[in-house]
C-alpha cells in the first residue's frame, strides 16, 4: 500500500478547485498547498523554525543540488534528509530533470539517460531512472518524482513527442527500481511541451501506471504565459480525481490561482525565497521592492495587514537599511515574510474554497493586485 | 537623577568578582554580562527573536557606522534605535572613538576633534565630543559612551599621556553638551595606553566627574595579552565600587574570567558573531571550526551539552555543508550559537559568584578549555 494517500474534501461548483488532504509518512498537508523549496536542504535565508512559524506543511528539496553536495549517500548516513536538515514534516523531492537540463553544463541525452557536468566543478556525472531513484531512495523523503526530461521553450514538436515519450519509458524504469515504495511514494510527470495533443498522449501513458500522485511539468520555462494557461487547460482536467495533481515549479500569486482553478492541489515555485534575499518583498498589492531608496523613510511594515515576524516587527526603512548595508538579517526577514506570504495566500484559498467562494475570492484577490507593478508611493 | 542606577548584589572574597544589577529606562541586567554587538542595528546573522531565545540582556550598537549609514536622523526620525531595530531591551552605544582611529581613513586629531574619512565612500566628516552627543542623543540608546580616542598599540608615553589628557577634556565637553541626561546615561572612559601611572590618572580625570558608570578603554587593540591584564590589574581596582564598570571591547572567554575576577561588570566583543558567521563555534572546550572537512561526517551537534536552538536541532555535518554551499543559515546558526554560548557562560559566572565558587568555578572551566586549540577530534 502507498504510503501517500489522498482525500478530496471539497469540491466546488463554479470551478474545478478542490480542498483535499494529503497523508504521508511525515503528517498530513492540506490542499492546494504552495511548497516552499529548499534547494541545498535549508529553504534559503530562513531556518526551520521561521518555516513553522510560518505554517508550512511541506517542502521541496533538489536531487541534483544534494547528489552533488553533500551527497546522498552521506544524507543517508545522516538518517535521510528529514533528520539531516531538521525538518520533521513532509518533504518532496524533484528528480534532477529540470537541473541537469537547466543548470548543467554540456549535457547528453540517450535512451539511458543523461550525461552532464556539474555546475559547480564540471566534472562529469550520469543520471538514469535507476541512478535517480537510487539517489532518492537514500535521501529519504516522504514524495519523490521520477527522473524526467523537461524539455526547455522553444522545442520542435518531433523532439517533444519523443522526449515525452522517453519520459514515459523512464518512468517505468523508476517504478521497477524503487526500493522503498511503502515508505516513499513515486509521483510521475506529463511532459509533451506546449502542444496539447502530447500533452494529453502523456497523460495517458503517466496514468496508465497507478501511482499516488500525478504531476504536470516542463512549464514555466520561458513559454508565453497564455500559453502556460493554455496547456494547463489541456492537462489538469484530463487527470485523475482521487488523485494529487502537481503543477511543478509554478509560480506567481496570479498562476496558483489559475491552477487551483483548474483543479492543480500542489505547487512549488522559487519566487518568495530568490526574490525576499534580493529586496523583493511579496504583498497583496503585488511586488515591493523594499530596498530601493523610495523606502528609505517609511516606517511602515511591508504590509500593515500582514502578521508575519517581520511585518510585526520591523519597517521598510529598517529592512531597506539593512539590504543597503549588506546585512544578513535583510534576506532573512524579507524571505520569512515571502514565505508567510504565498502560505497565507495559499491558507486563505482554501478557506474560500471550503465556504464555496473561491471564484469570488479570487477576483477581489486580482482586483487589488498589480502583477508587474511596483508598490512605489511612499507613505 | 540618573536614568541608570546600579546596585551591588554580592561580592566574594576570594575575588574582586561581584554580582550587580544595573537599572535602565528600558529594563534590568544582571552583572557581569556580556553584550553582542549590532554594530550596523543589528547583531550580525541572527534577529531579536534570536537574541531574546539566547536571553541576551542588552546590546551594544556603533555611533560611527549608524552615523554613516542610515544616519543618526534618520534613526531618530524613526523613534530611535530601539524603535528601528525592534529591540525593546537595553541598548549602548560606543562614542566612534575607536572606529575613528581603527576604520576610517586618514584622519587628524586636534583639540576640537577629530577629522576623518569614511570608510565607505571616502567622504569627509568631523566629530567632536559636541557631535557625538548630538548623535548619541539622537540615537537614544539607554547608555551612552563619551567620545575619547582610543590609542593605538604600540604608542609612545608622551602621546599617550596628551592624549588621555585630551580625552579627559573631551569627557567635559560631552557633559556639557549632553542633551537628555535623565534619559540617557553617560558613561567616561579611561585610557592611558599601557602606562599604569597614565591609567591612575586617567582614573583620577574621569571620576573627577560624578557618571553613572566607568569604562575601561583602548585594551585588546593589540598589546601582548600579559600587558592587557597588567593593565586591568592596575585600572579596575582603582574604579569605585558603586557603580558599573565596563571593560570595552574584551573579549574571549579567559579574558572574561579575568576581567570579572578584578571586578568588571559589563563587557562587548565582536568574537561570537565575527567568528561565527566565517564557520567557528565556540565551545566549553574551546573554538571548533565547524567549516571544517573534519566535521563532513559528524552528526553529533557543535555541543552536545548546548541547549541552543543549533544544538538541538543541527549537527556538525549539516552546518558544514551548510557552509561548503554558502547558505546564509550556516552564519545564522552558528551566530545563534555563539551568542548563546557567550550569554550561557556569563549566566554560569553569575552563578558561581552567587554561590561564592567564583574561583574554583573559572579554574574548572580552564580545565577544559584550550584557548588556542581546535576541536579537531572527530567522532
């Protein structure tokens, strides 16, 4: 039996949006959840204890980034990668197919897998199904992602039929090698780039394997976002009910609406952590870039209505004076509030779901939130 | 009436050691006491809430950086220091004397000040004793220092003396000049270099005036360690009884011992957080480089004695990968557990003094420690 399982609770009539609840062997999530990510084992800027304090159920750690350094083998000496970071809830991690892909240097794909050299020391490395799960196997988290291709924008359609199909076929791989399928449970991922009859193929080939949990990936990668929009229409209705739909690496407040919208229960995206340690603060009136001089003075908290540690604490013009003079304090408290923020977003979703409201909700949501501006007006 | 009192709780007497308890407009601290410094209005790598976890007491802050960033108005504007960095307990301030001398660029000493250059962007600024009270006033801080310079090391004794001379007139221009003496207490500094017949009259000058505390300054800037303690062993014993002594910028845990066994009250130092942010802990058995490929592999906590928030969450490993990857939780975690450290050792002092073992306590904590060694023993 899986050890990931997963109730609908709710289910609204005017959109496909869902409450749900996700158990594993590290608690229970609720859904639509937004997974903060936690790269190298630490979500960066903040601690443990900022991330409960902030409520967060789950979040997302890099196989790549942990296979390279420290190694998963010395996590799993550690005890896995919940006692290695200290973190007692859930964790999920990626497969490395968006790094190797990304991030890498020259990279060699066959039908075993891939070839690429280490962004920090290029040395040469090989990733296949087996090597992947093993990899994840070892780092011990409660959901881990079978090793994919994510294609990158622009992609020729041919390339993207028959990378998705790869996928499909490593997958399978990674089902027959998974060591330790009652204690973690394997997601598969629809690829097919931005051509929805792919796109639906690869749903057919993901959901033809029954696994506890489905994701949809090789979006937000450079595609216009009507186009993102556009592909999310065509795959997340075609997944299954019962089962946990992840929309991976996505996104901004307005994207986690559109996806809860159409029915997507998990999300993970970096934007609160690299945006907080660089001065951009996430509010409900959209970006504020609190390190920018216009601060300097204003001795307001990033949003009054916010009841982070930060917003109960301190002012722009101490968060702005901070950034200026290069402390570490600045990145930590814009992330713990960023952090607060999309969980907040994500926490008021789902009540408005529950009171059957979510459409409403949404709208007054975007009424008030300007996504490419910035809160510029000083007090 | 002074806004800062001081009462003698205890004294020993095999020792100097006492215990006291020092009264400011924003609450008690318990003597001897060790205060982190938050030179930029902020203790480096860790927030209030962390110094409040490590029971920190009071803190110091610099006049000279504040001033040059984001400037002492600016401060004021916000309602003050505690204000603008969300520290509601007591605060002092150093006068810039030392960071005049130490940081700034070329600068020239006269009788009405000293003229220097920022160390940020070269610009031009003149501080007098007049100045400096305007900031510290402005800054608000419960204790604030007189302006002195602080001699250099090696320093002849014809400018040593004219310069503790010039000091001691300096102190009688800061009294006279002092905006908000029932807000804020000044304390007078004594220097004198190395010379024990400039410190006795340096000594003598300073406690002409009546203050609510005496410090000890231009020790640690260095002189061989047996010289600062000579130094010590000739100034404390002639400071008064009743009222704090403050022994600046002192210092590592021996000279803390030292320092408490001739009478000091109240000590600052940059080692617990300059150390730990660049990868050192400091332990009961001495400084641990916790950086170190030596700790790749142990999963033991920097101390398994420790009870700070580090320890009793993190191992020697995963703040060493933490470092190895240059996460900003690697300086936060290793700063929370200095600080703590620090602040636990002096609880543990004041301990020993109220239980009149001052003595044998320090010799057993001596045992123990290797001042110069590391803990490069792995598991």
């Amino acid at each position: 039996m899986s050890p990931i399982t997963f109730k609908v609770l709710k289910k609204n009539k005017d959109s496909r949006a869902r409450l749900g609840r996700l158990t594993t062997p590290h608690g229970e999530v609720d859904t639509p959840i937004f997974m903060p990510v936690g790269t190298q084992a630490t979500v960066k800027a903040i601690s443990s204890k900022d991330l409960l304090a902030s409520h967060a159920q789950i979040i997302l750690a890099n196989t790549y980034h942990l296979y390279l350094r420290p190694g998963h083998e010395l996590i799993e000496k550690a005890g896995g990668l919940h006692a290695f970071m200290g973190w007692r809830r859930p964790i999920l991690t990626d497969s490395g197919g968006f790094q190797v892909f990304s991030l890498a240097g020259l990279n060699k794909i066959t039908e075993d897998g891939v070839r690429f050299q280490s962004h920090i020391d290029g040395s040469y490395h090989f990733f296949t199904p087996e090597k992947v799960m093993e990899i994840e196997n070892s780092l011990g988290p409660d959901i881990i992602m079978a090793f994919d291709e994510c294609t990158p924008y622009p992609c020729e359609f041919d390339y993207a039929r028959r990378s998705m199909e790869r996928t499909s076929r490593w997958l399978e791989r990674c089902i027959a090698t998974h060591q330790r399928p009652d204690e973690q449970g394997l997601f598969g991922i629809v690829q097919g780039s931005v051509y929805p009859e792919l796109r639906a193929r690869s749903v057919e080939l993901t959901l033809s394997r029954d696994l506890p949990g489905y994701a949809v990936g090789g979006l937000s990668v450079g595609e216009p976002k009507e186009q993102m929009y556009e592909m999310m229409t065509a795959t997340l209705p075609l997944m299954p009910e019962e089962k946990p739909r992840y929309l991976m690496g996505i996104g901004y407040p307005e994207d986690l609406i559109q996806g809860v919208k159409l029915g997507a229960d998990m999300f993970d995206c970096v934007i609160p952590t690299r945006y907080g340690r660089t001065g951009t603060a996430w509010t409900r009136f959209g970006k504020l870039t609190v390190k920018n001089a216009t601060y300097a003075e204003d001795f307001r908290p990033i949003d009054d209505q916010c009841s982070c540690y930060s917003c109960r604490n301190f002012t722009r013009a101490y968060i702005r004076h901070l950034f200026q003079v290069g402390e570490i304090l600045a990145p930590h408290l814009t992330t713990i509030h960023n952090v607060h923020f999309f969980l907040s977003f994500m926490t008021d979703m789902r009540q408005a779901i529950a009171e059957e409201r979510f459409i409403e909700w949404s709208q007054d949501f975007l009424k008030n939130y300007q996504p490419q501006s910035n809160l510029n007006k000083p007090e």
